[in-house]
C-alpha cells in the first residue's frame, strides 16, 4: 500500500524535498537527502530536515523521495 500523499501546504517556504524513513516518520528537507549509512533513514544536515509526519512503518521507504510539485 503505497503512502499517504503529503500536504504540500504545510512544507516550510523553501523547503522542497520530502522523504519517508522506514519507522513511517515523514521529513521535509531544504535540500535533497540522501541515503543514511544505517539503512532505513534519508539524512540531511540537522539544520535542513524537520518532522513532517507520522506515517505506518514502509518497507518501501527507499521509494519516497519526492521534490515539491510545481506550482500552476
């Protein structure tokens, strides 16, 4: 079952990436994460992520990388 879509409205101004670690816990990024070296976890610098959500744990987490939809 794939994630539950995020709400883009709530992503801070200039924060435009968004991931899901493998526990559920959804992140904003200011800038692209990348693959934490433990496995289960995207990784930024402290000071570029912040607690989006809580989601169900996702095998399939390594597929949520997203960047914020463009605006029309």
């Amino acid at each position: 079952m794939p994630p539950a879509p995020l709400n883009w409205s709530l992503a801070p101004e200039g924060w435009n990436w968004a991931a899901q670690d493998a526990d559920g816990k959804w992140y904003w990024y200011r800038t692209e994460p990348v693959l934490g070296i433990g496995g289960g976890i995207w990784r930024s610098n402290s000071r570029n992520q912040q607690f989006a959500q809580q989601g169900d744990p996702n095998s399939d987490w390594l597929d949520t990388l997203q960047q914020r939809p463009e605006s029309s």
